[in-house]
C-alpha cells in the first residue's frame, strides 16, 4: 500500500508493531543523525509513511522502506517480524514495487542476513557491528 494510510491501516499497522519484538535493535529511523525506534515512535513512522515511505505488512511482519520522506539519496529497508518465514511475502511484495536501490543495516547476527542474501542482497561492508547490504534495482537505467 503506497497511498494515504487510513486511521484503521494506522490502528491495524499500530497493534501489528505491538505484537512484534525488534530483537536485533534493526527496525529504527534515522533523523538528524539520531536513531529513533520504529515501535517506540509509531506517529514518527506514520508521518514518513504519509511523506512518501513505502510499507508492506500482514499480521506478522512489517517491511518499509525508509528515505523517501525526506528525499534522502539512499532507500533503507526496515523488517520487523514475528517469526522470519513471514518476512518473505511482504519483501517480495515490496520488491516488485520499488524501482530503484535498496538499502539495509542489519545486525551481523541477525537471522534476516540469510534472507536477504537470498533475495540478491550484495555485501557493501562492515559498520561495527552491522553489516551493509544493497539490491540493485535490474530495471532500466
């Protein structure tokens, strides 16, 4: 869904984010160069997505794409899941809408690495204690 979320998509997407753990510490939002977690600041996440964000979700995963709020150069993507097989639908969903590079900051120790890899995510590099992934958008150039 990448239109205006409706106060009952807010509430739905809100008891989701409620239900979900962010054990790795990955699903945050960056603004002014500090770090703002996605399931402590629901209204801040829903004014990006208002701003142009992109959100994919179903009653046990949540993935967004992060950036284009604030025109930002480079698109994060963000998951929040219960158990990680229910990660792959959205990620595909989103995937097939996005026209562009896609971004992800993870923790090295992060299950969702494997899953990422195995949706044509390519290694950038180590941050400390994350890791740096891209998936090239194949479209035209």
């Amino acid at each position: 869904m990448f239109k205006k979320l409706s106060s009952t998509q807010k509430s739905t997407i809100k008891g989701i984010l409620d239900s979900l753990l962010d054990l790795f510490g990955d699903g945050f939002i960056t603004k002014n160069r500090i770090r703002y977690f996605i399931k402590e600041n629901a209204d801040l996440f829903f004014t990006c997505l208002e701003h142009g964000d992109k959100i994919k979700y179903n009653e046990n995963c949540i993935v967004a794409i992060i950036g284009y709020s604030d025109n930002a150069p480079r698109k994060y993507l963000k998951i929040l899941y219960k158990n990680i097989e229910d990660s792959k639908l959205p990620l595909q969903d989103i995937f097939k809408e996005v026209k562009e590079d896609i971004y992800v900051k993870v923790k090295k120790n992060n299950p969702i690495v494997e899953i990422l890899k195995k949706e044509s995510f390519i290694f950038l590099g180590n941050r400390g204690k994350e890791i740096l992934f891209i998936k090239k958008y194949k479209g035209l150039r």
